[in-house]
C-alpha cells in the first residue's frame, strides 16, 4: 500500500518575502475579474480591490497548504489530513476559504484590512494570530459555558439600533448589590480569567446577532456603565478592562464601532488614557469616556431618543404599550434664558391623547394644559410648574377639539433640545365605567 507524500509545512515563506509594501499582484487575478466575487467591491478604490484579491489568494493559500495557523510542527502530518481539518474553517460563524464563494467572507476579510490600513501583510499576520488565540482560549466553547444569572444579568442586547443601524448592547455593572456578587465577577478568587471569560463570552454572543453582508448590521455599539463599578477592587478592574481592551483590539476588528463608557469614574479614565497609548489610533478612537453629567448628551449624538432607555435620558421603555421605536419623535430647541412652547393639536373627541417628553440635561421646568378650540370652554391645567428631573409621560381624555400646551422654562445659559412623541387612541372616560 502506496504511502502519502509527508510535505513539511516550513514557516510561511510568504511571511518572510513579503512586507505590505511590497505585495505582487498574482497574473491570475486581475482587477478586472473582480466582479465575479462573492461581495461587490467595485465601488472600493482600486489599491483596495488588489489588497482583498491579495488577501484572499493568502488566505487561500494558507489554509490549503495547512499552514493558516503557523508552521506545521507535527512532521508526520500528511497535507492530505491538514486539509481535511481546515477546509472548513470559519471565524465569527463565517466560512474563511474565499473559494467556497461566501459572501460574508469578504466582509470579514475587509475588517482586517481595514484595521490595518489595508495593508495586506499585516492583515494577514493579524488573521492568524486571531485564530490562533481563539483555538488556544477555547472560544468555540464559551458560548455553551454556564455562568450565575447575577452575572448574565449584567449585559444583555437591546433590540433598538442606533442612527445607523448598528446593534446595541449593554454591560451594566451599575446592577452589583452585594460583596459575594462582586468578588465571583471580578474574578478574585480565580486570578481573573473567569471574568475575561465571560466578557469574552458577551462578545461572541452579541457577534451572533451580526449579518456580516453589505448595508447589513455589521457591528456593534457597546454601552458599558460603570455607574456602580467596584471601588474596592479598582485593580481588578483595571486588569480585565485592560486585558479586554487589548482582546477587542487584537482579535475583533470592526466588530465593535464605538465602544462607550459612561459614568466613569475618575481614577478609571485616568488609568485608560496611559491604555490607549498602547493601541493604534485607529482603535483609540472607539473608545469613549463619559462622566455622569455627560451621558444623555453624548449618547444621543449615536442613538436617536426613540431607541434610547428611559434610564439614560432617552425615551424607550421596556415593554412599552403606548409607543414603539417606530412612532415619530420631534424636538425643538429652547434658547438660554427663554421659554419653548410645545403644541400637539387635537381634531378628535372621546379620544385619550398620550405623550411622552425629555429635555437633554434637564435643568428646565415645565408645566401642562389643555387649551380647547372654543373660547368659551375652559382650560384644564394637567401639571402645574414642576422640575424635570427625568423623561416625563402624561395622558388626557380629550370631550372637544383642542391642543395640548407644554410650556419649558429654560432658565440656564445654555440651549436645550427637547424631543417629545405623542399619539391618540379611541377610549371611554372613566366615570363611564364607574356607571
């Protein structure tokens, strides 16, 4: 019995010859065979184009030849057996061989090049020593591993997007209410690699949630609110934050687009700064610390207020049956030391009209009425003037035409924006019911 050729994978030659600056175009791919692949990429410049041709004959390449990993050091492994293995590798739920014609593996292959200023040379190191760490850290088993449910309370995906589609997820460590809680999170007992574990874990469960093909929800807006982080254990925290930081750098380019932390602390923006020098600009910039007094205003200028919780200054609430994502907000601004009148007209009767309103940075003052169409009617005063100190829901039973007037005292220096919302449906007033 004929025995198969043993073919020693050396380091990868390709690795050695050639920088990012100096990557030959292959005579058997030309750019203008480009439109018979998978992702249209016509649209790219051309530089961009031969970087991905070049990147996805590499990847081929390597993954064929058995070496996508590294060298090859098991000498008694036939090419055969290697290719068998990694034929059908994938990364993120995509397959990575560019030859089975996937679509989404282009998208995959863009976000590495992407992070390396397309530079293919780079980009291609960069790929393997992601999947070398996800072998190695045992990432295709972290999905199935179990953790407290006080722990997986503490993230969880909004279905709301923000103004350009991309998902949202929360890691809310504002929810920790006792020591035992968290000393098991931040890992003190396990030299904090059960805590890495399972921010590793949020990661790969939020990438489930990705389409990776174009005009799809490719990434994600990652909220993380350290209104209740532990004091006591700012080490441990600096640690993980720092070890997850270099992770997300490293191994998950273009996942996350912006990764915003609000109501940080002091001492913990302060340490992240020295952080941040470590990484490449590109990544730096999808880091963001906000103090407590800057959270609605900042996560407004990503998120639209419909899509917004109520806790962060927003208008959605969990299992809201007035209003959806859906229904229209609109805003006005109020001038320094001025009043901003809001009018919501109503042509029906025998209707309940309900709206729903926050001010950006509160500060103001507010009062509400009904004013009816009819002179001779009298106005009904629904809020007399109160503080806003968080979003404000209010409804009326309306028995004639009229409108609904909120009148915002902004008694500041500085310009608010108000964003408000309302809706009407048919309903019986309730001394109707009394009867």
């Amino acid at each position: 019995m004929r025995e198969e050729a043993v073919v020693p994978v050396v380091e990868d030659i390709i690795d050695d010859i050639m920088s990012s600056d100096n990557d030959i175009d292959s005579d058997d791919h030309q750019p203008g065979q480009l439109s018979a692949f998978p992702l249209d990429i016509l649209d790219l410049k051309t530089s961009r184009q031969n970087a991905l041709l070049r990147l996805r004959c590499r990847v081929e390449d390597a993954i064929l030849g058995g070496y996508i990993y590294g060298k090859n050091r098991n000498k008694l492994l036939s090419v055969k057996s290697i290719t068998e293995d990694l034929t059908g590798i994938s990364l993120w739920g995509v397959p990575l061989l560019p030859s089975k014609g996937n679509a989404s593996t282009d998208i995959v292959l863009m976000n590495f090049l992407k992070s390396k200023d397309y530079g293919v040379y780079d980009s291609f190191k960069m790929l393997r020593k992601t999947l070398r760490w996800k072998r190695d850290f045992r990432v295709a088993e972290i999905l199935d591993e179990k953790f407290s449910n006080e722990l997986e309370s503490l993230w969880y995906t909004d279905n709301g997007k923000d103004k350009e589609g991309r998902l949202l997820c929360y890691n809310v460590f504002r929810n920790i209410k006792n020591k035992e809680l968290e000393e098991e999170i931040w890992g003190m007992h396990n030299d904090h690699h059960e805590c890495l574990r399972w921010r590793v874990h949020i990661m790969e469960k939020a990438i489930q949630q990705l389409e990776f093909k174009q005009g799809g929800v490719n990434s994600v807006l990652m909220i993380t609110d350290l209104g209740n982080s532990p004091g006591n254990s700012w080490k441990e925290v600096r640690w993980i934050n720092r070890k997850m930081m270099n992770l997300v750098h490293d191994h998950y380019p273009g996942i996350i687009y912006k990764n915003i932390f609000i109501n940080v602390p002091v001492w913990f923006s302060t340490v992240h700064a020295l952080n941040l020098r470590m990484i490449t600009q590109r990544s730096k910039n999808t880091f963001i610390f906000v103090k407590p007094s800057k959270v609605t205003e900042t996560l407004l200028k990503c998120i639209g207020p419909e899509n917004l919780l109520v806790e962060y200054g927003g208008l959605k609430k969990e299992k809201d049956v007035e209003f959806s994502t859906d229904d229209k907000v609109l805003e006005i601004s109020i001038k320094p030391c001025s009043f901003g009148l809001i009018k919501m007209p109503v042509k029906e009767v025998e209707v309940t009209i309900t709206w729903d309103l926050i001010v950006v940075g509160n500060e103001v003052t507010y009062t509400e009425e009904f004013i009816p169409d009819d002179d001779c009617s009298y106005r009904v005063l629904l809020q007399e003037d109160k503080k806003m100190v968080e979003s404000v829901r209010n409804s009326f039973h309306i028995r004639e035409e009229g409108k609904i007037v909120i009148t915002i005292d902004n008694p500041t220096y500085k310009k608010k924006t108000a964003f408000y919302r309302y809706k009407t449906k048919p309903s019986v007033p309730m001394y109707m019911y009394l009867k």
